[in-house]
C-alpha cells in the first residue's frame, strides 16, 4: 500500500533484504520474521522531512517506533514536531493500521514546524547539546569530533536510553549504536565507583588528542592510549576492526 501512496523510490526507502525476508514469511510462516524499517520522506514548498518507521513483529497489535528527521528543523523544533507526533501516536488504537494516520497527520502539521526554522542546524551547537543533555542525565563519557565521530557515554540505563532518544532524533547523515554494554548495581552500590570517566568532555588538544587536517581527522594512535587510560582499549578494535597501538 505504502508503495502506491508513493512510487517514487526517493519517498519510499525499504531495505530490499528486508523485503525478501517478509516475501518468504508468506511462503513459509515457520521463519524469524524481524522488525521491519522503512523511511518515508515528505516533502513539501518548505523543506522535507523524513520519518523512520520501525514496526514491531506484532503489529498493529503493537504501536510502531517512529521519529523524524530533518535538515530544516533546529534540534528544539524538531524535539517539539517529536514530541506531539509520538503524543499523537499514543491517541491511535491498537490493532489499526496507524501509518497512514501517521502520515497525514505529518503532512498536516509538518509545514507550521518547518517555517520556524530556516537555517540548518551549526555542528557547534549539536556538539554543545550534546554536552548539555549528557549533564542533564547525569551521564560521562566523551565526544570525538571529526572523522571519525564517537560518542561514548556511562550512566543508569534509563537514562541512557532517554540520552539516545533525544540524540537519534536530531539531524544525523548517519547514527547508530556500535556498542551496549550493561553492569548490574545492587541496591546499595555506589554507581560513581564504576564509571570509568569523571565527567562528560568534548576531546581534543585539552586531552592530549591531535586533530589533524583543519579540525576532522582525529591521530588514531591518540584516541588509543585515551582508551586505555581509562579501561577501555578493548573498544577500539571493536569500534575500527584494527587493532590499537
């Protein structure tokens, strides 16, 4: 259905091995169906706007995961358009087919968002929201900068979790999660004492970090020995797939 809403293959993004694994759930109901993800993108006289959709193996009997991005919206606009989309959603019946209330209802409301914000986003701020909201949390941790761009962050779980949801949601070329690790803390455990940073930082020059060729490439043999200062050498070849030195 959401192929004929829109044909064109730049509105309707799917992933084609995900496609033929639902092609063989209906020859064969015996096989692991996964949750499947899509990207819709609308666009309009005043920008686009993307939403990604992630529908559960149960759905409509569950409500599916959806966030929008957009290169027109500042991160405070776009926490908004988020916010009411996903208030929106929870209004919706289980065990309807709500993407296509989902999507008018973006249509409709998308352009009100998308006029209060002309500009794009400056990567100084997103870098300083980062900051902020990791306080906010009370979570440590480091951003890198550049090429390659890390964030890593340490904190009670809900919180990193509300971290991510927020951080996702923001414009990203390209974001994911390379790695989730998760302690157990008893009840009267201090969780200050398994934290491997003190605080949430930006890294460069102020923690011994060369970066290189006008400000992006970050001295890799640097961001190594930061590691292992702080018990977490293992990363790297798990983050880069070589070994670090």
């Amino acid at each position: 259905m959401l192929q004929s809403m829109f044909p064109d293959p730049s509105e309707f993004v799917i992933d084609e091995g995900d496609v033929n694994v639902l092609n063989a759930f209906v020859i064969n109901q015996d096989i692991n169906l996964p949750c499947l993800e899509y990207c819709i993108n609308l666009k309009n006289e005043k920008g686009k706007v993307t939403l990604h959709v992630a529908l559960p193996v149960f759905y409509p009997n569950e409500l599916p995961d959806i966030y929008v991005r957009s290169n027109e919206l500042s991160r405070q606009t776009q926490l908004e358009l988020n916010a009411e989309l996903n208030l929106f959603l929870e209004s919706l019946e289980k065990g309807d087919l709500v993407i296509g209330s989902i999507i008018a209802w973006l249509q409709e409301r998308s352009d009100e968002f998308l006029m209060k914000d002309v500009n794009k986003l400056p990567l100084p701020v997103k870098r300083k929201d980062i900051k902020e909201l990791s306080d906010e949390y009370q979570l440590t941790g480091f951003c890198l900068p550049g090429k390659p761009g890390i964030i890593c962050v340490e904190g009670l779980l809900k919180n990193v979790n509300s971290w991510w949801h927020t951080v996702r949601s923001w414009n990203w070329q390209k974001i994911l999660c390379k790695k989730h690790e998760e302690n157990k803390v008893n009840l009267h455990e201090d969780i200050q004492t398994l934290r491997r940073f003190e605080k949430f930082r930006e890294l460069g020059p102020d923690s011994n970090i060369r970066i290189k060729g006008s400000g992006f490439h970050v001295d890799m043999g640097d961001l190594f020995r930061y590691l292992e200062e702080h018990e977490s050498g293992y990363m790297f070849e798990e983050f880069f797939g070589v070994s670090g030195k």
